[in-house]
C-alpha cells in the first residue's frame, strides 16, 4: 500500500468515528427534544377543546364539508 493511499484510509476512518460519535451523542437530545413537541401538542389540543375556538374550528370544517358534499 503507498503512503497517499495509506493516509486517504485513514483521514476516512477518523471522520467516519467523528460522526459516529456525534450520533451517539445526539441520542438523548432528540428524546428530549420529541417530549418537548408533545407537550406543545398537547397544549394545543387543551387549548381547543377547552375554549370556544374548537367548537368554532369544528363549524367551519362541518360546514365546508357540507359544501364540498352537496
């Protein structure tokens, strides 16, 4: 094997371990961060349903349904 070809394998070999080890890092992070869109989510369904504005939202889906449907 020649020095140029010795030195593209390994300059591959430790970018490939800089990624993988990013990867593993980012593993509870993502965790963290779909929790965080759940709880939005559920903010937002509690706020719909607890106020006038789902009741509105509903109306208008019904009403544009029954526009669509005849």
């Amino acid at each position: 094997m020649n020095d140029a070809m010795l030195k593209a394998l390994t300059k591959g070999r430790v970018r490939l371990g800089d990624w993988t080890s990013r990867r593993s890092r980012d593993r509870g992070q993502t965790a963290v961060e779909y929790l965080g869109i759940i709880v939005v989510v559920v903010a937002i369904v509690i706020a719909i349903t607890g106020t006038d504005i789902g009741s509105t939202i509903m109306t208008a889906i019904k009403n544009k349904i029954a526009e669509l449907t005849g």
